[in-house]
C-alpha cells in the first residue's frame, strides 16, 4: 500500500520570509502525493514584539486550513493550528494536547513527517511517522528541558529518523536512537544554475541576518580589507533585528544591502558575483546547522567560504573554504583572484547531485519503504 497524504508539522509558517527545507520538501513531494502543511506550533519563545504578538494572537483562532492547494501554495494544503507558544507551562501543554488531537487534518493511512519534535502525541493518529531534525532546537527553545524530554519521546515512536547534520546526527544518537540516516540540505540548484549575469569582484550573503547566527564582525573585517559585499535577506526574524548591527554595517564603504529578494532576483545577485559568505558565529546553535546556501552558492558557481563550522569539517575543499578571522578575509580575495569559467563549470557539476528534485525522489522512495513496496508511490 502507499500512504494517502504526506502531513508535515513544520517550526515555520509556509510563507515565511524565507523558505527552508519544509516549505521545499512539501512543494516536492505534492508532486506526486497530497500534502497537507501544518505551520508551526511556536517552538521559539515569544517576545513582545509586534510580529510575534500578531503571530500569538492568530494562533488563538481555530484551527483551520489557511489556504487550499493551488499554485501559489504550490499545490500544498496549509493548516494553521491553534496552540499555546508556552510550552514550558504544564497547564498549557495539556491544552496544547487537547487542541492538536482536533486538527483539521486527515491522518487515516496518511505518514507524518515531522520536523518539530514537540508534537504533542499527533503521531498517533498516523500509520507512520518520520522525524525529520534540522536544528539542534533545544538551544534555542523556551524550554529546553521540555524539548528535550519530547524529542526523546518521539525518537522511540518513530518509524524513520534523519538528521540533516552531523551535529545533529551526533545529538540524536546520543539521546537514545543509533539508526539516524544522514540528510544534509540541499538546494534548488537548477534555478542558481541557470542565471547568467557578467560577474564581479563580489562577495555575498544571502539569509537571515540575524545577531544570534551572523558574525558582523566578520563583514566588518571583509570591509575593512576593500571586499566588496552584498547582502540580501530579512533583518528582522523570529522576534530579533538586527537593524544596529546592519546600520553600523551600512555605514562602511563597499557593503551594500539588496533586502530579502524573491529565489530568481538572488540568482541573479549571485549569478553576478565570485564568492559566497557563510559568516555564522560558532554556538551551541549552530553546531548543528548545515546551511542550505552551500549548495545554492556552488550552483552558482561561487567559491564558497564560510566559518568553521562542524558540519562542514567533511565537505571542505577548495571550493569550500573554513576560516576565521583574516584568514576568512584572504580567502576570499583568493576566491576573486582564483576565480575562472573552468571552476563555475566544476561547482556546477558538484551541486547538481544535491537538488531539492533528488531529494523530494529520495523523500518518496523511503515513505514507500515504510509503507512496503505495493502501490509505490
């Protein structure tokens, strides 16, 4: 048999500023099977800024299906939950129970692919379920020990675990499940391969910029040296901004910012550039993180330097270049200075095995193993 749907629970909302791998796995498998999107139930603690107040409040509603399938949701269902974001409360966590076991969803011979791990027991209502762990949530969750205790929970009760880092694998097996496949993201690498623009002697960053992840001081040293930047991406995101850090920024000369621009106007910004910037700090958070821009970077034939994070420890190479402080800065002059048709040709040919199409087939194949091998998908 195979399943009816595909029901992912994600930690973000399906239009968010900037999509990660659920709103892109989801897109991919309603290629070939229904996909109905659950938005997130609010793992991040909330603040009392306006975004995060608005978002409160619109959990308060009903649950319901946001929008339909069609083509600006690309053909995936989005259901909006009602839950309670204060998860550390045990009070709220039995009402948060109460409410996720009446979501609109239809879960009869349906699998659930989970990214959050706090789930509140909807995976019982599935014939099957995947945890799908991106982030080491727990370091950035309002209750870290709340987290943990789910997580552990669900690792016993699913029927596939996969882990999209070896920070993450490493953290997984260490709570309690050995058999965590290994997924690193991906990308839509046909999009970043097809722009063509005249290239300059730039660097780029292209994600949230937020305090917590973003070493500033690293684009300040890449300034101070002459570099050319351009960064692109939201400022303000999950309750933070970094508008201080970005005015100081601003104020320098060579760095220039282009905002949070749709997927094919930053193919075209990278397409018009020689090197990408991963400039993340080096915390508990992200240890975990194997950013989606690797592959983004590669397909548009950038050199890509970033810091020395430990999920990269196994991809380095000289397309993919670890480094700190001036270090970082010298290798991305070498990146201008090295920069030929011949390695755009090379990074190309790396990134194309690493695509949101072959993942989103490799997605279907293993649902099908869960489900056995009659009526594959």
């Amino acid at each position: 048999m195979s399943p009816k749907r595909v029901v992912i629970l994600s930690t973000a909302d399906f239009a968010s500023a900037v999509w990660t791998n659920k709103q892109h796995l989801a897109r991919e498998l309603a290629r070939r099977v229904p996909v109905t999107y659950i938005e997130t139930f609010g793992t991040r603690k909330p603040t009392f800024a306006a975004t995060d107040l608005h978002r409160m409040l619109g959990r308060l509603h009903p649950s319901r299906n946001v929008k339909a399938p069609s083509p600006t949701t690309s053909g995936v269902e989005v259901v909006r939950p009602k839950v309670i974001p204060f998860h550390g409360s045990a009070a709220f966590r039995m009402l948060n129970k109460y409410l996720v076991q009446h979501l609109p969803v239809e879960a009869d011979g349906a699998v659930l692919w989970t990214f959050s791990p706090i789930t509140y027991g909807l995976e019982d209502r599935f014939a099957r379920t995947v945890y799908h762990s991106v982030d080491l949530l727990h370091t950035q969750h309002s209750s870290p020990e709340v987290c943990l205790a789910a997580e552990a929970a669900l690792l016993k009760k699913a029927d596939c675990v996969i882990a999209s880092s070896v920070g993450v694998q490493n953290h997984l097996r260490s709570i309690g499940r050995d058999d965590v496949l290994l997924w690193e993201n991906v990308a839509d690498t046909a999009l970043y391969e097809a722009a063509h623009e005249t290239r300059q002697s730039r660097a780029v960053f292209a994600g949230n910029l937020t305090p917590s992840k973003v070493d500033f001081e690293m684009l300040h040293l890449l300034a101070a040296a002459g570099v050319q930047v351009s960064l692109a991406g939201p400022t303000s995101i999950d309750g933070t901004s970094a508008q201080r850090e970005m005015d100081g920024l601003l104020a320098l000369p060579g760095i220039d910012y282009v905002g949070n621009l749709a997927p094919a106007e930053l193919a075209r910004v990278l397409a018009a550039s020689m090197v990408g910037l991963i400039p993340y700090r080096l915390n508990e958070y992200t240890a975990g993180v194997f950013p989606m821009k690797v592959y983004e970077y590669l397909a548009a034939g950038l050199k890509v330097v970033s810091t020395a994070l430990p999920s990269l420890e196994q991809t380095a190479s000289d397309d993919l270049v670890l480094a700190e402080g001036e270090s970082f800065v010298k290798a991305v002059q070498a990146g201008f200075e090295s920069w030929s048709e011949h390695a755009v040709t090379r990074r190309r040919a790396l990134a194309r095995g690493h695509s949101w199409q072959a993942r989103g087939q490799q997605a279907l194949t293993l649902i099908d193993g869960l489900f056995g091998a009659e009526g594959a998908i």
